[in-house]
C-alpha cells in the first residue's frame, strides 16, 4: 500500500492487518520521488549497450578515416569521432600509429557504426591474434 501524497502533519496513520502503524512522514516517498523512481528503473531495463567491438585487421588509415576488413574479409569504412581512444599494444597512440595489416578491435557507438569510439591495436596479444590471422 502506498501513500500518493503527504500532508504537512508529522506523523501518518494507517490500519495494517487491524493494528494502527504510525508512519514517519520522510519515510513516505511522494508521488514525485516515485515517478523519477520509475522512470529511473525503466530508464536501465531499457538501455542499451551504448557501444559495439569489431576484431578484423587495418587496410587504411588516412586522417580520420579507417577502412578495416573482417575476419570474413569483408571491408568497413570508419570515422574517428575527435574523442576517440587508441590504444597500440595497451600503450595510449595516435592514429598515424596504427598500419595496415594491424590486427584491431574497433570500437563503435551501438547506433551510428560508422563513428569509431575507440580503437585498439592488439598485434603482440595472441589470444587476440587467433581471431583475425
């Protein structure tokens, strides 16, 4: 049972299974507390990852465009957005530092693939290397 609002009284009374309960009133959320509550909570069930990783090996990198291919062989075309994080062998590089045949995992936002977030050259990481030799 829920109490939508609050009166300027200090104490709340209510019946429970017969016996009388007093309630402090800051114990009550108002109906504004629990809407933002509600939303907050579908806000999380709803939210999606906010980025996407592709594994595949650098064919170009010119400025702040990268052409990749995947495993499959198939070629992506990229952007660098101009907060972008790289990462070369787990050391912060810049972009003139990743060449082709580098194997990458590219870091997209979920919904622009296009816009690379972040972009890691994993050359010395076997693990990594298995996915894209």
């Amino acid at each position: 049972m829920h109490v939508a609002s609050v009166g300027r009284s200090k104490h709340l009374a209510r019946k429970a299974i017969g016996m009388t309960t007093v309630i402090e009133e800051k114990d009550i959320p108002t109906v504004v507390e629990e809407k933002k509550l509600l939303l907050q909570d579908a806000g999380v069930r709803n939210q999606k990852s906010p980025s996407k990783n592709y594994d595949g090996r650098i064919v170009s990198m010119i400025g702040d465009k990268l052409v990749m291919s995947s495993k499959e062989g198939t070629e992506y075309s990229h952007t660098l957005a101009a907060d972008a994080k790289l990462t070369c062998d787990g050391q912060v590089c810049k972009s003139e530092n990743l060449k082709p045949g580098h194997k990458v995992r590219v870091t997209t936002k979920k919904d622009e693939r296009n816009v690379v977030i972040g972009i890691e050259s994993l050359n010395k990481n076997a693990e990594f290397a298995q996915c894209c030799s």
